[in-house]
C-alpha cells in the first residue's frame, strides 16, 4: 500500500515532538499554527492513525507516534545527508576525478598540475594512474578514467572531447661521448645513421610525418616505457626523441638533451575527456583547471583559444 505522506507532515510532526507544543513547532516552521495543525492532520489522515496525543496543556506522541518518530528521524537524517553530500560535490569539498596518462607526462607534466590542483581544491580525490596511451584510450571508453592526458590526434571517434593544451618541441637525448652532444642544436639529417630507440607507439603519425622521409632514422629500437630507452642510450649508441619538457628526465640519467631541428617538430599535448556524458562537478573543475593552468605554460596560447564553456550536464 502507497501512502502520499510529504516531508513537510514528517517535519511537522516532529517539529512537534521538539517543542511541545504546536505553536511552538508553528514558529520553527515559519508557518502560521492552523497550517502547522492542517500537515500534521494530513498526515494522520493519509496514515490512518493517531500520531499525537493533545490535551489542553501539552501535546505528546502517541504510542504509535512513539514507535513511528525514530523511523522518520531516520528517513530525515538520510535525506539531509544526501542532501549535503551533493552540496559537497557541487562546491568542491568532495569528489572524485580519475587521470590517466602515459609515462612520458607522468614524469614531467603530471605531478605538478595535480598538485596545484590539491592545493586549490583539497577535499578532491585525484587518483593518478601512469599506463600506456592505449589505456589511457581505452579507460576513457570504458569510463574507468575521467581524464586522460597524451599527444593529439589519438582519438578518432566523437566520442571524446580533446584540448590541446601544450605544443612542445622534441629534443633529442644523447650520450654525453656522442660528437653531436658537442653542438647547440641536432639536425634530423645528423641522426640518419643512429639508432633511435624508441618509446613513442605513435611515433610516424605524430613525429615522422612532419620530416622528410630521406631524413628518418635507418634503425628504430622499439621500447614500451620512456624510462627503459633512456636506460638503454646510457650502456648502447643510439639516440632517444622526447618533448623538451623531459630535460630534467634526461638530464637525470646523465645523458645530453639538444633542440631537434632542420625541421622543428612539436609534440601536441591534449587532455581528453567523455564527449557524450555530462561531467561531474570535480571532473569538470578540473578540466578547466589544467586548461586555465595551461594557458602559462609555453605554447599555452593553444589552450587559451580552445578554453570551452562550462557544459551542462
């Protein structure tokens, strides 16, 4: 059996029990007496008992009402939870968000923005997860990530909204004893001959298009992780391409790091988000974040053009 009870008759009732009286319970509800009566009466009436016991002095539960009160407390309290749970998510002091990216920026990009993030909004849970690009692609699509980081150009559905946020010239790792190390600056032509071990999946979509074909390497090492090629340069010849933003990487391992030119090529960074759902308020926040955060870092006028609006949901 349904029964049409509205919480203004649960609050009534126990605004009520609280004050002993239903002129006092009136002025806690802001109403008038008689309309304070009339919800308790419709909700005596909807439920067909006596919920209260009047007498000219006081008012009191009944033994149903007793036995009633601690359930509507309890329904009051879930509300009320509920109720400030979603507060707590739209103003930011809760909330969850998911990153993904592959190696190379969680290294680099990553740790920074997340921290200033947190700074800005602490309540928020970022829970990073370093993994290769295709998980990262492939999170975002089973919704298991929020957000994903990686170069541009990864995605080819609509179902995921890209922002290029970065667009970082890629330098070149070196030994310290190779003779190119002595110069300012490496050509592509200079590495014709040297093994590039490679770490980049995408690496003739997103960096040998741009360069004359005479001009790729002859050899390519294939690796997975950033970490594992500039490991391996450090005991073999060879060469390593990276963003320039990986200069303390590189340089940690001990190995030189010059600007790659004759062409210039530029590794575009986007940040990736679900096109087709709407985003919850942290996931959101944090969308805007890196793309406002971005608009300082060098190339950040990319970011600063592409910045969206906010999405309803």
């Amino acid at each position: 059996m349904a029964f049409e009870v509205t919480l203004r008759q649960l609050r009534a009732f126990i605004a009520v029990l609280e004050c002993g009286s239903f002129s006092g319970a009136a002025e806690t509800m802001h109403l008038s007496q008689a309309a304070l009566s009339g919800l308790v009466r419709e909700l005596e009436s909807r439920l067909g008992v006596r919920l209260l016991d009047r007498n000219t002095r006081n008012v009191g539960a009944s033994v149903v009402g007793t036995a009633f009160e601690p359930m509507v407390r309890r329904v009051l309290a879930d509300l009320d939870e509920a109720l400030e749970s979603v507060t707590n998510l739209k103003d930011l002091r809760r909330g969850l968000v998911r990153v993904a990216a592959p190696e190379t920026l969680s290294c680099t990009l990553l740790p920074g923005l997340i921290a200033a993030y947190a700074e800005r909004h602490p309540g928020v849970d970022v829970r990073f997860d370093d993994v290769p690009i295709e998980q990262v692609i492939a999170g975002l699509r089973n919704g298991s990530a929020d957000v994903g980081f990686g170069p541009a150009g990864v995605f080819a559905d609509d179902g995921v909204e890209a922002h290029v946020i970065r667009a970082d010239p890629l330098w070149i790792a070196l030994r310290q004893d190779d003779p190119l190390a002595a110069g300012e600056t490496v050509s592509w032509k200079d590495l014709r001959d040297r093994p590039l071990i490679n770490y980049m999946p995408n690496l003739a979509l997103n960096v040998l298009k741009n360069v004359p074909v005479r001009q790729h390497p002859r050899e390519i090492v294939p690796v997975h992780r950033v970490n594992t090629a500039l490991s391996l340069l450090q005991v073999r010849p060879g060469c390593v391409i990276c963003p320039s933003m990986a200069r303390s990487l590189v340089e940690g391992f001990g190995l030189a790091f010059r600007p790659l030119c004759q062409p210039v090529v530029t590794w575009r960074i986007a940040i990736f988000v679900r096109s087709r759902s709407s985003l919850s308020p942290a996931v959101e926040s944090f969308l805007h974040f890196t793309l406002e955060t971005a608009a300082d870092w060098d190339g950040g006028a990319l970011a600063s053009r592409r910045r969206p609006g906010r999405r309803k949901g």
